[in-house]
C-alpha cells in the first residue's frame, strides 16, 4: 500500500500544473467526444502476498455522453493468469466531465465492479473512483493521466497515464500504464467514437 500511496502522490504533483493553468480560461463543455466503443489487450502483474501472477486478457468498454457533461461507462475484461486462474470483471459506472480550458478536461467516475473467477474465494464486488486529466497535444496526439480507487476484495490505488493517437477523427489507438501498490499493467488499445 505504501507504495501505491507513494505514485499516487507523484502523480498528484505532476498534475498540479494543469490545475493552476486551467483558470485561465473555461470552456463552457467538454472538449473531447465521450461516446466510443474501445477494445483493450492488457498485460497485467498482481502481487498476491509472496507470490506475483502474470497474465494478459482483453478488454471491451465503452462510454455514452448524455449531455455535454454526463456520460455513462462499462466495461467487460477478462484475464486468463499464471496457474491456470481466469477473471472476469464487469464495470458500470457514472462520469462527470469538467471542461478545465480549451484542449484540458478533468473527469471522474464512480464504477460499481463485479469480479469472478474459477478459484475459490475470488468472487467480489466493490466500488471504483476515477479522477483523470485528458489533454489535447495537438489534432492528432493525446494525453490521459489520472488516479483510480479499487475496493474490490482488497482496496488500492493505481497512478494510471494513457497516450492516443488520432487517426482520423473516429478512429484512434493508444498505450496505457497502470503503476499500484499490488497491480501493475500496461496495455494497448484501439477505440471507435461516435
């Protein structure tokens, strides 16, 4: 836990900078389109007491703006791991998107998740938060950085950071990193917006 409380600070002060420059000036919406389907492939390291399970899985998600600051979220992962373990996870939730300047939104979400697996005693739900930054570089580069609260079994937090790529202005790819106190991952993905 030290550990993850410990980036999750660095990440905090690496992202003050974007909070003292958006009262500049605020939009009056959100500057990035929040209605997508997205389809993830992550690698994935957990530390379960003494011993780490690797595994890889795939991810679909997606997300639907309600209004310029609403949207919904879900999710569904499934991850086949060291020793022959498979886990599933849904995820629905709620977000709320605060433009903060032009190009700079702050967004958050409250998930509920629901996981599963074959082993014994590794089926849970919880709450997850969400607190992230995403930034515009220029028409076609992105940036995502943020923090994200898991109560599911055990509690953690992970510093996470994205970087898209726009392709066209549906279609984008990206590379995703997950740094926490018992799970560290990093994935890519390929995401269609409507």
């Amino acid at each position: 836990m030290k550990n993850g409380v410990s980036r999750a600070l660095l990440g905090a002060a690496f992202l003050l900078p974007a909070f003292s420059q958006a009262q500049e000036s605020q939009p009056e919406s959100a500057q990035f389109n929040y209605t997508y389907l997205q389809l993830s492939y992550d690698e994935t390291d957990f530390d379960v007491g003494p011993v780490d399970v690797d595994g890889d899985g795939l991810t679909i998600s997606g997300s639907f703006e309600l209004n310029d600051d609403w949207h919904i979220y879900t999710a569904y992962s499934q991850a086949d791991l060291d020793f022959g373990l498979d886990v599933d996870t849904w995820a629905i939730g709620a977000g709320y998107v605060y433009p903060l300047k032009d190009g700079i939104d702050l967004y958050g979400r409250v998930l509920y998740i629901d996981q599963s697996s074959d082993a014994a005693n590794l089926d849970d739900d919880g709450l997850g938060l969400q607190a992230r930054i995403r930034a515009r570089i220029n028409d076609q580069f992105e940036l995502e950085g943020g923090l994200q609260y898991v109560d599911v079994s055990d509690s953690d937090i992970s510093l996470q950071g994205m970087a898209r790529y726009n392709f066209t202005e549906q279609f984008s790819a990206g590379i995703g990193i997950t740094l926490a106190g018992d799970t560290d991952g990093i994935g890519i993905n390929a995401r269609y917006s409507f």
